[in-house]
C-alpha cells in the first residue's frame, strides 16, 4: 500500500500541470493497477526497438512464380548457335581445302579409269581448266557411272570402337583419316565419300562445291531448358553438359539412333556442280553417286520442308556461300524461322544482320556474272515461297499479312489487292504495310502534316520526359484521357522552311533552327560543322543560329542535341577561312606553350645538377 500511495502523489504531482482538454483526452488508470497489469504481461510485451507480426490462420499462401524463359538464357542461346555455326563452317573449309591438296588428288585420280581420264581430257579447252561446254553434261554423267562402280565399304563409327581401342593399346601413331579411305576406299566419317567425289571433280576440271547441312542449337527454347541455362551459369559450369535439359520419357523409350548416313539416310555431305549448259548447280549425292532434286535432297520426310537450318556451300577457293534457299521446300515459313532471321528486332536488332555480314567476310571477292545469277535464282526461290496455310505463320512472313498481325501504330495502306482468304480472313500484302507516327514523330523526320488531314487513329499517349507526364497527369485530372493522333506518311509533305532574307537565318521560338534532316535547311544557308563557329561568327558580326539535330532522352528529360551553326550562304567562306586561321593559330599557340615547358624543364635540371654540383665540391 506504501508504493501504491506513492505512485497516487506521483500522479497527482505529473497531472497538476497539465491543462483540463489533456485530461479530457487521456483515462485515469490507478498505478498499482497499471504495474500488476505490467508484471502479468511482461512476457507478452515486446522489447523496445523490436516488431511482432501476427500471420493469422486464414492467410493465403504466396502464390509460386510462374517459370518463364530468361532474358539472359536467350542470349547464350543465341551466342552458342551463333559459335556453332563458325567453328562448322570452318570445318567445312579445312574439308575442302582437304581436297585440293596434291596428295589427295593424285590419290582421287588413280581411283579414275583412264578410259573416262582421256575422255574428259580430250573436251577440255585448250589452255583453262574448263570442259567445253558441249561435252560438259555427257562427260559429268560418264564420271558418275565409273564413280558408281566403286566399291566403297561403309563403316561407322559404332562398329570401329573396338579397333580404336586396339590401336590405342599398340600405340600406333594416328594416321589422317581420309588419306587412309582414299587408299582403302572404307569410309569411316560422313564427310569421307562426298571429299572423295569433290576431289575426283576438281582434279577433272569440274567446278564443285562441298556443301554441308548444319543443324546448330534450337533458338526457341523451353522453360526447363531455361532453368538448365540458369542453373549452369550459377554454378559457373557454363554451357556445357549441365545446360542440357533432362530428358523426356518419351526419349527415353525410343530406339538407339541408327547410322546418320548413307544410301537411305538424309544426307549431311553432299556436292554441287556447274552444268554449263542449264548454268545452274546440280547436287548429286555423294553415297549414291546420282544427281538428284535440290527440294528432295534435303527433306527429313514428306512433310518436312528441310532437314538443315543452314546449308552452306564451299568452292576450291574457300568461299563460303549460303545455299540454304534452294534447297528448302518452303524457306520462308519454316526454314527462316529456325534461322537468327527468324529472331525478332524487339528481342535483338542485331541477330537478323549479324549472319549475313559474317559471310561476307568469306564470300568472293569480285562479284562475277555465276555469282548474280545465283543470287537471282535463289531471290526468285525466295519470293515464290507459297502462302502460309496456318494463321500463325502469317506474323513473321516477309509478303503476307493479316490485319489481325498489325501493331497498334501499323495501317495497310491502301487496302488492295486482297491476295487471298484464310479462314474467313483476308491476305495483304506486306509491302502495303504503313506506319503511323505522331506529328512530332514526323517532323523530326522533316515532315509536316497536311491542312486537311484528319488521323487515321488516336491512341493513349506515352510519357517519354517528365514534362510530358506533368502533361497527361494535368490532362487526366481534368477528366480527360490523354491521347495522341497518328497520320500516315501520304498525309504529309516534305518540310520547306523559310529563306534566308537580308542574312538573317530563320528560326523557331527558341531562337534555334530544326535540322533533322538535311532537307529541313533553309534555302540561302549553309551548315557548319565547326563547334567553334559561333566564337567567329560573333567576332565578325554574321548571322548565325544553332542547328538541332536531335534529342538526348535520358532520366526523363529531353535534352537538344546540338552540330554546329546555321549561316548565310555568302558567309560561309568567309567562316570557313576564320575557322581554318584559328585552327593555325591554335596549333602555334599550342607548339609555343609546348616549348615553353620545354625549356622550364631543361632549366629546372639544369639548376638541379648545379645545385648537386656545388653540394658535391
């Protein structure tokens, strides 16, 4: 009772001052009571500085993350198809240098009769490694038919491990594989027979290929392919073994994959060769020794359009060409779709250019009459591609187009000819597809909007600074929905802007002349280059305005990229001269500065060994 009535006078000591609305506020607890209450709840009561959450029994559990395809795991994807295709392509190369090296042709031509030796000897021009133009298909077909009675064994690879094994065991040193079929006529590797038969080509003065389907690592991929990626670059393991996804049920009931090559099998090898007469390239496979459909050659099976993403073909000189068009049923639904051309701009803008620019680097250095040929024939392959059948293969197709496949900023344009139905829905043609921009969009394209035009469609605006969200934040408070208008390029003109009078240089409200493309100069001026322009044009009194040639957006804010100045015609020789002055005097200026610390230097030593000197006396 002694603490209680102290903790009473306490109280009544601390509520003296305080005024009557803080008594209204607070309810009078008796202080024994409040530190029985505190001594029964210390255990439940938190310590100061801590937090107690209290999960009741009814929350629902966080749902799990649906697993997608990484960004990242599409990008060693790609790196790796794109690694694959160099080091095959490569491979491919070294064959077919393989082939033109002495031995191996000496070798090639005694495999020959000597009876079909003479023959194609005889047909040959006079002076050139060429066959008479004539003769060129009857001799071709009177090599295939000594080619054919051949006897060539076909070993592979399975049933050589043994052998391997008891070489490795005598330690015999690793002879070359194709020097040892081309003395034993055994092919133990893919490639051997279709070296053998570009060999015996070239040596009878045939122009023949190599070519080699390559069938680098699917760019779609899966989610547990994903994962495996993920995993793999965690681990620091990289893209080897661990990146490959576990295998399906289905794989692993299925058969042992028989031989991969031969009479009955795609083939991966095979040979093309120059007919002069139709001047077009013949395949001929290499197995069979028979010339054979380019569509046919390649097809995994009835439906398949071709077996290969890729089809590459390499000729005596080592120039690489890719052949893939003619031999594809149907290159541009499915075939390209496989390819990195088939890889969306959004996803990587680069993936698209970056094959074609690789063999370019291995294509032939002059552009020869053959060569053009063979391009136009493998463009007109290209464009009498047939129209897709599934309406999916309409979004990536490079002539067709649903309009159900436009984006929000795309119109067809004009809208005929209606070039087929599929399903109820009509067929455009791509090249008909138009664009539709902003009248910002397009004045910074050096177009302006028509009087009379009206949009062809008004979509939500989007906030590219933040002055432009302070915009449509004003706009949206006002209960209206910020929308922007969209034209078409056929409701524009070209931007002609206002001459230059008296040498004074037009300019917008800014004091600054829009020049966004070169069309978009005012008549009468001239563009300088020079950062240094608008010191001299001030020193001599000339009209000048700084040219804007384009926005840096960055952190949401628009900022005007400058080039130069804006001048009047006349003046720009005279700027020109007082640029190229200043240059001069800039250099001396800059050579007498150099001289100067020079000779600073030399004096500071000079007065340092001095000092060393006299030290040293």
């Amino acid at each position: 009772m002694d603490s209680c009535e102290q903790a009473e006078k306490q109280g009544a000591q601390q509520t003296a001052g305080m005024s009557s609305d803080d008594d209204e506020e607070f309810e009078e607890v008796p202080p024994c009571q409040a530190d029985a209450a505190a001594e029964d709840s210390d255990d439940s009561v938190p310590e100061l500085g801590t937090v107690e959450l209290t999960v009741g029994e009814g929350s629902e559990p966080a749902k799990k993350r649906r697993a997608v395809v990484t960004r990242r795991a599409r990008m060693l994807r790609r790196s790796h198809h794109m690694v694959e295709l160099i080091c095959q392509q490569v491979a491919v190369q070294v064959m077919s240098h393989k082939c033109n090296t002495p031995e191996v042709q000496a070798r090639s031509l005694s495999l020959i009769p000597a009876m079909v030796v003479e023959r194609i000897g005889e047909h040959q021009v006079p002076g050139k490694r060429e066959i008479r133009r004539d003769w060129a298909s009857a001799d071709l077909h009177c090599f295939l038919s000594a080619f054919q009675a051949l006897k060539i064994q076909q070993r592979h690879q399975h049933q050589l491990q043994l052998q391997h094994q008891r070489q490795h065991q005598r330690q015999e040193p690793a002879a070359d594989e194709f020097s040892r079929f081309v003395e034993r006529r055994t092919a133990t590797r893919a490639w051997h027979q279709p070296m053998l038969l570009v060999s015996m080509l070239r040596v009878l003065a045939f122009d023949a290929r190599l070519c080699v389907g390559l069938s680098p690592p699917a760019l779609k991929l899966t989610v547990q392919e994903s994962e495996a990626i993920e995993r793999s670059c965690q681990s620091g393991a990289g893209l080897g073994p661990c990146a490959q996804p576990l295998p399906s049920k289905a794989a692993a009931k299925a058969k042992k994959p028989g031989p991969q090559w031969g009479r009955d099998a795609v083939p991966q090898y095979w040979c093309e060769v120059f007919n002069q007469v139709s001047e077009q390239w013949m395949p001929i496979n290499a197995y069979s020794g028979t010339i054979e459909r380019a569509t046919q050659l390649a097809r995994a099976g009835r439906g398949s359009a071709c077996a290969f993403a890729y089809i590459l073909a390499v000729d005596g000189a080592g120039h690489v060409r890719d052949v893939t068009r003619r031999y594809s049923r149907d290159f541009v639904n499915t075939t390209q779709r496989q390819r990195l051309e088939g890889v969306s701009e959004r996803e990587d803008p680069r993936a698209a250019a970056w094959w074609a620019q690789w063999l370019e680097r291995w294509a032939a250095p002059a552009a020869s009459p053959r060569a053009q040929q063979e391009e136009a024939e493998l463009a007109r392959r290209t464009q009498r591609s047939t129209m897709p059948r599934r309406l999916a293969d309409f979004a990536h197709n490079p002539y067709y187009v649903l309009q159900r496949n436009l984006a929000q900023n795309e119109v067809i344009y004009p809208a005929e000819p209606i070039v087929g139905t599929v399903r109820g829905e009509h067929v455009f043609l791509r090249a008909n597809v138009q664009r539709l921009r902003s009248r910002m969009a397009w004045m910074r394209m050096g177009r302006s909007i028509a009087a009379d035009a009206q949009p062809i469609r008004t979509v939500r605006q989007r906030a590219a600074t933040a002055r432009a969200r302070q915009a449509m934040d004003a706009e949206a408070a006002a209960g209206r929905e910020p929308l922007v208008a969209l034209f078409g390029e056929w409701q524009t003109q070209q931007i002609r802007p206002p001459p230059v009078v008296d040498g004074r240089v037009p300019r917008n409200d800014f004091g600054r002349v829009d020049l966004f493309t070169p069309a978009m100069l005012p008549p009468g001026a001239a563009h300088v280059h020079d950062p240094g322009a608008a010191r001299v044009c001030a020193d001599l009194g000339i009209d000048c305005a700084p040219a804007v040639t384009g926005f840096d957006f960055r952190r949401g804010v628009s900022t005007p990229v400058f080039d130069g100045v804006v001048v009047p015609l006349e003046s720009a020789d005279v700027i020109a001269d007082a640029l190229q002055a200043r240059r001069h005097e800039a250099a001396a200026q800059e050579r007498a500065d150099r001289e100067q610390r020079a000779v600073r230097r030399w004096r500071r030593l000079l007065v340092a060994l001095r000092v060393r000197a006299e030290r040293e006396d």
